[in-house]
C-alpha cells in the first residue's frame, strides 16, 4: 500500500508502517527468553535433585555407619562380665560379625589398621580398639612420655625430654617450666608468628599435640597409635603394644616375653591357646614360669604393675565404614565409647 502526501510543487510517496513485523519480533524476543528462562530453572532443579539425592545417600550411609557402631557395642557387651581385657575377646577382632555386614542399601565394617605409626600400612583387624593399650597424655608421667618418645621416633635423649616436659605444661593448671630448658609455656607461644596460649587444661583430642612446642605432623603421625586421651590412664598388659610396654618402664626382653605369652603356642595373637593376664597379681607368677627372671625383671616388673599396668578397659574405639552397594561412596564414623557402650566422642566423615 502505498500513501501519497501532497505538497506544493510535489508528490511524495512512503511505505507504511507494518505493525504485525513488530508483533513478530516482540514475540521472537519473549519465546527466546522464556526457553533461556526454562533451561535456567531446569539446570537449578537438575542441581537440586542432584543434591538431594545425595544427601539422601549420605543420611543413608549414616544410619549404616551408625549400624555397625551399635553392632560393635554389642560384642562389646558380650564380655562385660569379665574383669579383664584381652585380644580373644569378641570385640577384638571378629569378622563374622564386624566385615562386609550388608545393611540395605550399602555394608560396613568395623575396622582399623594394625599398623602403628607412619611406618606403612598394616594389616586391617576387624574389630575394635581398646584405648587402655595406649599412653594416656592426660594422665602419662614425664618419664613415661619421654621413653614413648624416644622408642616411636628418631630422636635425641633431650629433644625427647624437651616434648615430655612441653606435653606436661600443656595441660597442668600453671605457667611454671616444668623443666628449665627445652619445655614451654604462654610466654613461648606467645612469641609465635601466629600467637596463642598454652592451654593450662587436659587435652580433649590427640590432634592437640600439634600446638605443643615441637611436635610437628611427622611427629605426631609416628605416635598418634600409641596416644590416648581416654580411659583410665592405666596399660592393659593383655593388649598392649611393644612401644607402650617400654614406655611405661619394661626393658626389651621382658616386653618381648610378655608378647610371646599372648601369643601362646602357635605364636598368633587373638587364638584360643593365648596367653591371659586376668588380674594383676598372676602376672609376675605366670611370667616367672614362662621366663627366666632375674632379682632386676622382677623388681622392674613389680614397679610397672604397681604405677602403670592394668588387666581391663574402660574406654574402646569403633572406626564404623559404611560403604554403598555401587561401591563408590562411603561413609564413616569414629567412636569412643565406656565399657557400657556409653558415647564419649563422635567423628564422622
């Protein structure tokens, strides 16, 4: 269609304007941005779904996880009439009850490695761990500190004797040196790049020794199995490591002896020919008749039973590891709990 405008002198002709054209556009511009709209809220509820079902899973590994925790406290329950403590027991290591337990959608297993320190990777015991086997920080004399020490690590007498002391002052009530050289308290922490103050309190987790002067993660990776912050502060002889067994003051003949008598015959730990302390007063007699012992072993025997050395727990460690059925996603919980089953920490990754 064409529209003539007339003037003086002249004729001019234009196009008229299309409005359905602008329509068009209009609605090209709206269809484009609803779908640009869509695929937004379609990749947030993609995302969405994503996470809730992996949070789903996750709560469902838990609840696994938890399992095997409550499974663990079970065959805990199963020795509560004993009076002692021992690597025969059903908690100890136990793979009927505690390895590859289906649980719906996923297994788990009670577990930790046997391996002590960073040395390397151990064999994986299916049970739990008692924390009386171990050196309580809380509770562990200078001297017994010093010897753990100076057996778990490659170092000197007074650098040994410098971290005991250091450990001492961490938790006691003052900010007295314990010793005068090598030891530290608020006014050494204080002179820190990144300052703080020395705690003057019991330590709640073994991670803590990484504040104390000198203990860097090689250290601490090398006697975090020997360490507890649990239990009664006494040394279970019937489970008891090697380490553990000089720290708390026995020579190495007599902690390999002790050793040897778990075993028994067959010379395997957790058999039914093993060697049990069941109280404290059989321990001298039953290893005076397993091994020769001089006038010194006994008096040094007499002395470890007397301040350190126990023959039941207080306190155990379940590792519970909750594993779904595609094999890939996993879940876990670590416990420490009384000899009633009582819950007295809780990590979960």
């Amino acid at each position: 269609m064409i529209i003539s405008t007339n003037s003086p002198g002249r004729s001019v002709s234009r196009p008229a304007v299309n409005s359905g054209g602008s329509i068009l556009i209009t609605a090209l511009w709206s269809v484009l941005l609803l779908s640009a709209f869509a695929v937004i809220i379609g990749a947030q509820a993609r995302y969405e779904a994503t996470l809730v079902k992996r949070l789903d899973r996750k709560t469902q590994l838990r609840f696994i996880a938890e399992a095997g925790v409550m499974t663990a406290i079970g065959q805990l329950e199963k020795e509560s009439g004993n009076s002692y403590h021992c690597l025969t027991d059903s908690w100890s290591d136990n793979e009927k009850y505690l390895k590859g337990i289906d649980a719906g959608e996923g297994v788990f297993d009670v577990c930790y490695d046997a391996a002590y320190g960073a040395s390397g990777v151990g064999q994986t015991v299916y049970g739990l761990v008692d924390e009386e086997r171990k050196i309580n920080i809380n509770t562990a004399d200078k001297s017994v500190l010093r010897r753990l020490l100076r057996g778990a690590l490659d170092i000197g007498e007074d650098k040994a004797q410098g971290i005991a002391a250091s450990i001492e002052d961490w938790r006691d009530a003052d900010e007295e040196l314990s010793v005068p050289v090598g030891s530290a308290e608020s006014m050494y922490y204080h002179g820190l790049v990144d300052p703080y103050a020395s705690k003057n309190a019991a330590f709640d987790l073994e991670e803590e020794l990484l504040l104390v002067r000198d203990v860097d993660r090689e250290i601490f990776e090398n006697i975090r199995g020997y360490i507890t912050v649990y239990g009664s502060g006494m040394v279970n002889i019937n489970t008891a490591p090697r380490q553990v067994l000089l720290a708390v003051g026995l020579d190495g003949r007599m902690a390999d002896g002790i050793l040897s008598f778990r075993k028994g015959k067959d010379g395997m730990t957790g058999t039914p020919d093993d060697g049990i302390f069941e109280s404290t007063a059989v321990i001298l007699p039953k290893m005076s008749q397993y091994m020769k012992m001089s006038p010194s072993d006994v008096s040094r025997v007499s002395a470890a039973v007397e301040r350190y050395i126990t023959v039941g727990s207080t306190a155990f460690r379940i590792r519970s590891v909750a594993t779904a059925k595609n094999g890939k996603d996993k879940f876990t919980a670590v416990s420490v709990v009384d000899k009633e089953g009582k819950v007295l920490c809780w990590q979960e990754s």
